[in-house]
C-alpha cells in the first residue's frame, strides 16, 4: 500500500511540475515584450520593492459530463460543472523576466 501511494504523489508532483518548467524555459530572461505576445494585457501588475509582478489569468468553464462505470446502471455518475481558472506570475526587474509561477483553481458551479 505504501508503494502505490508513494507512485501516486510522484506521478502527480511530475505532473503538475510540467507547466512550472515550460513557463520557466520559455519566458525566464526574455523581455516583458514576450509575455504581451502570448497572453496579451496583464490582468494586475503588483509592484514591489525590487520588481514588478505580472499577473495574466484565462478562465474557461468546463462542463458536466458522465463518467462511464463499463455497465449498465440506472444512477449514472456526473461530474459538477466547474470554473477553471489559471493564473500566471511573472517578476520582473528592469523589463527582464526573472521568476515565472503558475496556479490552478477550480470553482464548483450548481
């Protein structure tokens, strides 16, 4: 049992790792200019002492759907419908990109 949910954690920290790196090879030590070219206006721009943070955010709705059991059942499974929103953090000292972060978030919708 231990072994299952030790490959279980690795597989998702893999997983979820994998935008991180991408945002990270493709954006860090490139000029702001770049990030305006594939997400447009920032949502918020958080200046601190030293840098700026760049805050873009896409949300898109993702519907109910019902997930197939392989039999036949009177009570079908579905899935709520949920609003996914993703936000990404980019610091910023002297126009160059310097720090890149990426989160989820899901809402539940009725």
């Amino acid at each position: 049992m231990y072994k299952i949910a030790v490959l279980f954690v690795s597989i998702v920290l893999i997983a979820s790792c994998g935008t991180q790196r991408q945002l990270k090879k493709s954006f860090t030590g490139k000029p702001v200019s770049s990030l305006q070219k594939t997400f447009g206006e920032p949502t918020t721009i958080i200046k601190t002492a030293n840098d700026s943070v760049y805050v873009f955010e896409k949300d898109e709705e993702l519907h109910s759907t019902e997930i197939s059991q392989g039999k036949l059942t009177l009570d079908p499974i579905v899935t709520p419908k949920v609003s996914k929103t993703e936000r990404y953090f980019f610091n910023v000292r002297n126009g160059i990109i310097t720090k890149t972060r990426f989160e989820e978030e899901y809402e539940r919708k009725n």
